[in-house]
C-alpha cells in the first residue's frame, strides 16, 4: 500500500472506532444496483458523464425511436401510412445494426449478454 492509502486506512479505523458510522443512513441495508453495471467498465464513466449532462448516446437514441415508430405503426389505419412507417422502421433498424457493427459492440460482453433481449425489440 501507498502512504495515502495506509493514512486513509488510518483515518477510517479511527472514525469506526470513534462511532462516526453508527449513524448513516441505510447502514444494514444492500447497496443500490448500478444502474450502468451492463456497461463496459472503461465506458462507464463516460457514460455517467453523459447521462448527467442530459446526453443520450446514439444506440439508445436510436432505440427510443424505433420504439415510438413501432407504437406508431400499432395504431396506423392507413396503408400508406402503414409502408412508410415500416421503411422507416427498416432504416432504423439498420441503422441500428450498423452502428454497432462499427463499435464492435457485438463483441463486447454486456452485448452478449443482453443480446436477446435486444433482438427481441426487432
């Protein structure tokens, strides 16, 4: 261990022992899931960053719109209409696949995970 380590250990002994953690809140309890534990460890910070900024990244934009066109198309009465929702959707789908074909993202081990569930959306 570094010296800052050890004199963090210190200091952490010292504040148990003095009872500085009796009182804090949901102290027995299970620590919260990360909401971002699907992504990849050196993306994760990036993407906290962006999320808090109020960014959404392209997959999931692109996602969020396959889903409102989908809905669309539930409730399309008219064949034209229907035909050019459905092109759309196609677009986007292989927008879709395209992009995560250029990230490689079929490699990535929160994609092999989650696969399934994203093909189910398609």
């Amino acid at each position: 261990m570094d010296v800052f380590s050890q004199l963090a250990e210190e200091r952490i002994k010292q504040a148990m022992k003095d009872g500085e953690f009796d009182q804090i809140e949901g102290k027995g309890k299970p620590l919260k899931k990360d909401p971002l534990e699907h992504v990849p460890a050196e993306l994760r910070m990036s993407y906290r960053i962006m999320k808090n900024s109020g960014y959404l990244p392209e997959e999931v934009q692109i996602n969020k719109e396959l889903a409102s066109l989908r809905d669309l198309l539930k409730y399309c009465t008219d064949d034209l209409d229907k035909q050019r929702l459905e092109k759309r959707i196609s677009e986007k789908e292989l927008q879709f696949q395209m992009l995560l074909d250029k990230r490689n993202m079929k490699q990535s081990s929160a994609y092999k995970r989650y696969s399934s569930k994203i093909n189910r959306l398609f």
